[in-house]
C-alpha cells in the first residue's frame, strides 16, 4: 500500500522506494505509539500522503536534470588550476565547521550523504542541506573574486 501510493504519486519509482522506505522509518520510530493493525494502517496512509506531497513540492523547487543533459566530463590528463585550488581550499575553510565536515567527508573523503550522515550523526536531509548551502555560497563567492579581478 505504502509503496503502491508513493508511485502512484510521485510517479518514479526509485523516489517511491526511498519515500517508501523513510514512512517505514518514521513508523519504526513511532511504534511505541500505534495501537492496533487499523491504527497502523491508518498512520502509514497518513503519512505517505503527506511525504509524497512534499516529495512533489521539493521536485518543483529543484527539477532532476537527466544525464544526457549534463555535460561531458572534463579531460582529467590537463594541468590543474592550483591558484583555483587555493582559492577554493580558503573558502572552504571560512564555512561554518558542520558544513565544512560535510563538505570535505563530501569531496575529499568521497562519502555519500548517508554515510556523512551516520559518521556525523545527523539526518540525511540536514547533511543534504549543508551541502546545497555550501556549494551555493562557495560558487557565489567564487564568482565575486572572479568578477573583481
């Protein structure tokens, strides 16, 4: 039922999966609190509905790009630009010190969000977070330098 809703909704299915799989983390959590099969029933409804909502409201706000709109991979053999690295290595570390752990567990330990996650002990979607602010606010200010000089 869980599953069927979310795909039904938000009609991808991978999304349903994880949607899927977060109402039935949510309802580990809650447990102690359902009391009986109906009221179980009725809380799993309730809260994929609600989830697949917001599932929807968020792809509005940030549209999936498909890979083949994405461009081609930059060649690796060319020279690196050091005086970017610099740059970059600076402003990374002015960010605040979560977002700064997030973002170098990111980029330079290679982690998944939900191994940030568990290493940093925080909720997916906060580590999603810092990484969306951080990346937006480093590309800002890269662009300011680039601008002024």
């Amino acid at each position: 039922m869980v599953f069927s809703l979310a795909l039904r909704f938000v009609r991808d299915r991978a999304g349903a999966e994880e949607l899927a799989q977060d109402v039935f983390l949510q309802l580990y959590r809650q447990l102690s609190r359902i009391e009986s099969p109906a009221h179980a029933t009725w809380w799993l409804r309730r809260a994929v509905c609600h989830r697949s909502i917001d599932e929807v409201r968020k792809r509005k706000l940030r549209p999936r790009v498909g890979l083949e709109s994405a461009p081609e991979p930059a060649d690796k053999t060319a020279t690196p630009d050091l005086l970017l690295q610099d740059r970059l290595r600076k402003l990374v570390g002015l960010l605040p010190e979560k977002a700064r752990m997030v973002v170098l567990l990111r980029y330079q330990e290679d982690l998944d969000p939900s191994e940030i996650a568990e290493t940093l002990a925080m909720p997916v979607s906060t580590v999603k977070s810092h990484l969306h602010r951080s990346l937006t606010l480093l590309r800002g200010k890269l662009q300011k330098q680039e601008v002024c000089s």
